[in-house]
C-alpha cells in the first residue's frame, strides 16, 4: 500500500501535466516536426502527385540562393538597428518616466499607444503618412524648407524607414517593463550612494545598470527574436518586398517564395533555417540569462 | 437541491442547443469565400438576393478576406484536402492555384441546359484543359478615367491613341500654388505591387502589338511543358516602348511610379489631384461617390488608348472573377445552384443595378436601366468587343512569378537602376531561367 502511495504521488504531477503537455505537443511539437519531414521533400498542392523526397536539396538550394544571402544581411540590419533604437531609447525613455515629473501618470499611458495598435494597421498609417506626393511626413518637410523625400519610393530609405517603425512599436514595450524594473531598485541603495556623493553617471553605472541587468538582457532577447521574424509591418507599408526588393528581409523573403512558387517543401526548409538563425543568435543570451536569474 | 437545480438548467441548456442545431441542419448551408473590397461587396449582393429566394430551404454564407489570405486559404484548402468552402471566388492571378484542383462542371451545365456562348469571350477564362470548371460572374476592364470639366476648360479632345494621350496628360499637368512642383498631374502609372506593374507594362507595350504578353504566344496547348519568353522582349518595338512609358515619370506628367497603387490612384482621383489616369472599371463606384470625391460626376471615361508600338495586331486582356467548386466540395449540387444562379440573368442584373457590378452576360449590359445608373457602361460595352490577347495556358498565364519578374525589372528600370535595354534584356533572361512551373515538376 505504501510503495503504491509513493508510486502515485511520485507519478501525479505528471498525469496533471499530461493535458497540457499533450496540447502542447500537437499545437507546437507535430508541427515543428510536421514541417522539417516537408522540407526533406518537393512538395507543391498544384502538383501533389509529383511529390518525391530529395533530401537536404531544398537547404542546399536556399542557401545557395544570393537572394537569400541579401535577405539575411537586410534582415541584420534591421535587427541591429531596431533592436538598438528600441533599448537605448526605451532606457532613456524609463529613466524619464521614473523621474517625479508633473503628468507622468498621463505619459504613461500614453506611451503604450503605439504598441497596442496591430503592425498590419501601423503599417498603413505609415504608408499615408509617408506618401510621397500627399503625406504628412512631406507636409512638414515642405513647411520648414527641406526637400521633399521619396519615402516609399527611394531604396535607401526603406530599411531605416522599417526600423523607425518597428521601434516606434516596440520601444513603449521595452520602457514598460525597464520602469518596472527601475521602480523595484531598492530606494535605500540610491539614497545611501547619493550620501556618499556618488553622482548620477555613477549611481547610473554602479546600481541601476546591475540591477536592470536581467530586464535588460530579457528585453534584449524578446526583441531580437521579434526582430528576426518581421513580416506585418513591411508588407502592410510596401504591399511587396518594397522598392527594388529594398526591403527583402527574411519573413518577406519566406513568403514571397512560397508565393511565387507554392512550393511546400522549399518554404519549410526557410522556416526552419529562419528557427534556426532565431535559436542560434538567442541561445548565447538567454544562457546568459539563466545564469544571472539562477 | 443545489445539484438537482444544476442539472436540470445544464439538461435544459442542451436541449435548447440541441434544438438550434437541429433546426439550423434543416436548411442546407454552404460557404463561399471571395475577396474583399468592391468585388466582394458585389457579389455579397448577389448571395444577399440568393438567401432570400431560398430561405428556408438554402443558405449561402459569405466569408471574405483580402486576396492573399483568400488565395492561402484556397491552396490550404487543397493541401489538407478539408472542405471548408464549397465555392470559391476566383480571379486570373489565382486561376493557376485552383483551376487544378476545381469540378468539371460540364455535366452539370449540360443537365442544366445553360449554354455557355452567352459569356462570350469569357468562356476561355472559365475552362481548363478544355473542360468548363467555373462560371463568369463579375467582369472588368481597364478603362480611362478622365476630368470631363477639365479637358473641356482646355479644349482638348479625349484621346484614342497613346501619343495624344501623353500630349493631353502633358497640358494638364499644374502647378497651382506656383511653387514650381506639379499639384495636379496629367496621367497616374501604377508600380508599386507586381500586379499593377504587370498590368501597365501590358497597357503602354505588350498589348500594342506584341502580341500582349511577355510569354512566347506559340506556345499553347493544355499542357505547357517549356514556358519560354516572347522574343519580342528582345526587340526595339519593345525597348521603345518602354522608354515611352518612362517619359510620363520623367517629365513629371505621373507622379513616382514607385510610390503608388490602385488606392493613391482613387484617393488621388478623388481629391482632384489627377486628371487621367487609367484603372479598372469596377473603381467608377469610389471615384463617383459624391459623398467621398470631389470628382464626382465631372469624370468622363473611355477605353485604353491604342497605338501601333509592334507589327502584330492590337488585343485586349479582360479579366473576370468566376466561381468554382473545389474537388472536396461536400455539397456540389448546391455549390452549382448557387454559381448558376450568380451568373444568371436575374442575378446579375440585380448585382449591376444596385451593386455596380461588371455583368458578365451580354444581354445585361444592353439593358436600358444601366445607363443611368453607371457612366461607364458604354464604355465597357466597346471594350468587351476587342480583340483579346493571346491565350495563355492557365498553368503560365498571370502568374504571380511572371509578374514578380516583370514588376521588380520594371521597377529597377522606373527607379533609374537600369536602362530600358537592360530591363529588357534581364527580363527576358530571366523569364527564360526562373520560371519555375511545369518545367520544374
């Protein structure tokens, strides 16, 4: 009877877990897997009865592709742009909001505007905003006497235009939880610095850096991910891969293969080297941040 | 008692749920997914009028979604061969994605005794592999829109041919506020989605005699083995052609080509930014909205301008949305009921009189009751009389990749990347290494 009890209890957190870890494995795990047997073949729903496995052809082909290659270095450069906009100016942003300014309620609130709006639904705001002829954006040029840009137009302005708006989005998100981290640092330990003469570059490096060390590192890696897989906001802005495929980054670059080729097997094979790009770039940090919490 | 209590509301519960679903079975359902925007509300019309007839004993119900989610749910259909719709909404740019996979309706027209030489030319948009798998119900043409008021204040004519039309576009164009920048332009091209691009480098070049596509128009047949480019792409009707289309953008007659679509088209139009430009027939429901555009009632319209660019005759592409039953269609008797109604008499004049719908049938368009209500009829009327442009197997025809090829070729060539020559030459070669359809497979 004993043995039996300790059988049951041993095993009853897991007849718990069991539902969840079910769900889970049909709604992640059977696609996960579902789709790695597909990138193994060529696979098209136009000519499903030509279907044949090929093997690693597809990877091959993908990486062999210079489209591809051009794709990853846009898609690096909207990473390392955005990710970096949105964290220097979302520290910036959070220091300003922890300070005891008049109507820091109200900016609070109001912060989060950008973030609550669907990217499909920025992206069109944007694209009227920054219509070449009639938008905002060359409204204002023309009233301070600066020369009108071709915003949608000019390849060079594509990719800085994306990471303007993926920040814009996501900086609120970054602020957000830096000033609840902000808001957590012990009032003791800035007060005593401050009595010791510390100055605030010095109480910025020595206590609020440290303590935001984890947050930071969290948000980091939130927003690398994101920022790998943009698809929403430049196809809502260019309806395309933008001027002269300018803006090809890796996501548009996904879905446009599969458009113009319908090919099941090769997309899947993008999918999963893009889940691979994620998980390597992601991996160094979130060990790292593991580390700090444990 | 609290138990007792529970139990009985929860039987009750089922019982009333039981009861709806029961009764809801009684009616025979089937769902249809068609596009968003004009086209949609067109046809929504038409089911709107075919719920009514039928009540009580059929339901249609309608799901629409912007074209690349509806064409993803068309392949997704396919794929997981899940019928969740019995009938789909389908346009040329999705022919090659379903044509394959929909119902030979020729039996069912057969036993129907609907003769299909009533749609006219559009019974070639309807068949694949020589057999009949959708039905026309909603056409359109690109047409020219034009200030009527503002041609009529310059004394100019309306032009027939694409010379006059650039000289017309070039009077037009203003700069009101004299600040030296163009406030209204004469003409406005459309490059910024593959579709748009397409459809103007067919305009301005392929379909004034070249024979009106970039595809090599001797291949033909029902099975395209080797797609291959025309070779027209290569010659100097074709080059020239192309810098003539780059001289609107460069004398400022169009705006950035680059930076526009069918909607700046519309809003353009509407703010009386633009006083030609040409657009499909269906946007004449936006662009006379009085409530919306300021140009409401001041347009005139009339067909594409032609001129003599190559040696072989002039043709015209019209496109029109059909519907189809895909294979795994669960409920095909009433799929066909539902589609020949849709392309009936009674249906579409229903949908052309209160909905601005292109009709499909002939016979509708004669109709006395149209002219008042839609300007462009006449217009379209001419255009359906054109010749049309060399059919293309639906396996080729319009594709998206075709398209992707020429709109990012055209755009390098727009955005001053490349030369005409270039643009020609990297087309061609492409078309000829990239295309990657039956070939491949």
């Amino acid at each position: 009877m004993l043995k039996r009890e300790r059988i049951i209890r041993r095993f009853y957190p897991y007849i718990l877990l069991l539902p969840t870890f079910a769900l889970i494995g049909v709604v992640l795990t059977y696609p996960w897997i579902w789709t790695l047997v597909l990138s193994l073949y060529r696979y098209s729903p136009l000519y499903p009865d030509r279907t044949q496995f090929i093997g690693l052809q597809n990877y091959l082909k993908v990486l062999s592709d210079s489209r591809f290659i051009d794709s990853l270095g846009k898609t690096g450069f909207v990473v390392a742009g955005s990710v970096g906009v949105e964290m220097l100016v979302g520290l910036g942003l959070a220091l300003l909001l922890n300070m005891n300014l008049k109507g820091r309620r109200i900016f609070r609130l109001l912060i989060l505007l950008p973030y609550m709006l669907t990217p499909a639904a920025v992206g069109l705001m944007w694209r009227v905003m920054l219509h070449n002829e009639w938008g905002l954006a060359n409204y204002f040029l023309g009233m301070i006497h600066l020369p009108k840009l071709r915003w949608i137009s000019d390849p060079h302005l594509t990719l800085p235009i994306v990471i303007l708006m993926e920040s814009w989005i996501f900086t609120p998100f970054v602020t957000i939880v830096l000033l609840a981290g902000l808001q957590s640092i012990p009032i003791e330990q800035t007060e005593a610095a401050r009595m010791d003469g510390a100055t605030r570059p010095q109480m910025f490096r020595f206590i609020t850096v440290p303590w935001l060390g984890p947050l930071l590192l969290l948000v980091f890696v939130f927003q690398l991910m994101h920022s790998l897989r943009i698809f929403a906001t430049v196809y809502a802005l260019f309806r395309s891969p933008g001027p002269a495929n300018a803006g090809m980054v890796l996501g548009i670059y996904l879905y446009e293969t599969f458009r113009m080729t319908w090919d099941i097997g090769l997309t899947s094979s993008i999918s999963y080297l893009l889940l691979l790009i994620t998980a390597l770039s992601s991996v160094y940090f979130i060990i790292r941040l593991y580390k700090r919490i444990t | 008692m609290k138990k007792f209590c529970v139990l009985l509301v929860t039987c009750l519960l089922c019982l009333v749920m039981l009861s709806i679903g029961g009764s809801a079975k009684a009616v025979e359902t089937i769902s249809f997914l068609m596009k968003t925007g004009g086209g949609g509300a067109a046809l929504g019309g038409g089911v709107e009028l075919f719920n009514k007839k039928f009540e009580g004993k059929y339901k249609v119900e309608m799901v629409m979604l912007p074209l690349e989610q509806m064409q993803e749910k068309q392949v997704i259909q396919y794929i997981t061969n899940t019928p969740t719709f019995d009938v789909f909404g389908i346009n040329p740019a999705t022919e090659s994605v379903n044509f394959p996979n929909l119902t030979n309706l020729g039996p069912n027209l057969k036993e129907a005794g609907i003769d299909m030489s009533q749609f006219g030319m559009l019974v070639d948009q309807c068949t694949y592999q020589g057999q009949v798998v959708a039905l026309p119900v909603r056409v359109g043409v690109e047409i020219v829109y034009y200030r009527k008021d503002w041609l009529e204040d310059a004394g100019l004519e309306v032009p027939d041919n694409w010379w006059t039309y650039r000289e017309v576009a070039r009077k037009l164009s203003k700069d009101v506020d004299g600040d030296g920048k163009i406030d209204i332009y004469g003409d406005f091209i459309k490059m910024k989605d593959r579709w748009r691009s397409y459809a103007v480098l067919k305009h301005f070049v392929l379909e004034n005699g070249l024979g009106g596509t970039v595809l090599n128009a001797s291949v033909s047949g029902a099975k395209v083995e080797n797609p291959a480019p025309s070779p027209w792409l290569l010659s100097e009707y074709f080059i020239n052609g192309l810098k003539f289309m780059e001289s609107f953008w460069k004398e400022g007659i169009s705006p950035d080509p680059v930076a526009q679509n069918f909607e700046e088209n519309i809003w353009a139009i509407q703010q009386g930014k633009v006083a030609m430009s040409n657009m499909h027939s269906a946007r004449v429901l936006f662009i006379e909205d009085p409530e919306k555009s300021k140009a409401a009632g001041k347009m005139g319209y009339t067909i594409l301008p032609t001129q003599q660019l190559g040696p072989k005759p002039y043709v015209k592409d019209i496109g029109c949305w059909k519907l189809g039953i895909p294979n795994n269609s669960q409920n095909k008797e009433l799929a066909f009921n539902f589609i020949s109604f849709m392309a009936s008499y009674e249906a579409q004049k229903y949908m052309a009189l209160n909905y601005k719908n292109g009709p499909t049938l002939l016979r509708v368009l004669d109709d006395p009751d149209f002219l008042a209500l839609d300007p462009s009829l006449p217009t379209l009327r001419k255009a359906y009389n054109l010749p049309l442009a060399s059919e293309m197997p639906t396996e080729v025809k319009e594709t998206e990749q075709v398209q992707q090829i020429c709109h990012e070729e055209l755009q390098k060539f727009a955005l001053g990347i490349q030369s005409a020559e270039e643009t020609a030459r990297n087309m061609y070669d492409r078309l000829d290494n990239e295309l990657t359809l039956t070939p491949a497979w």
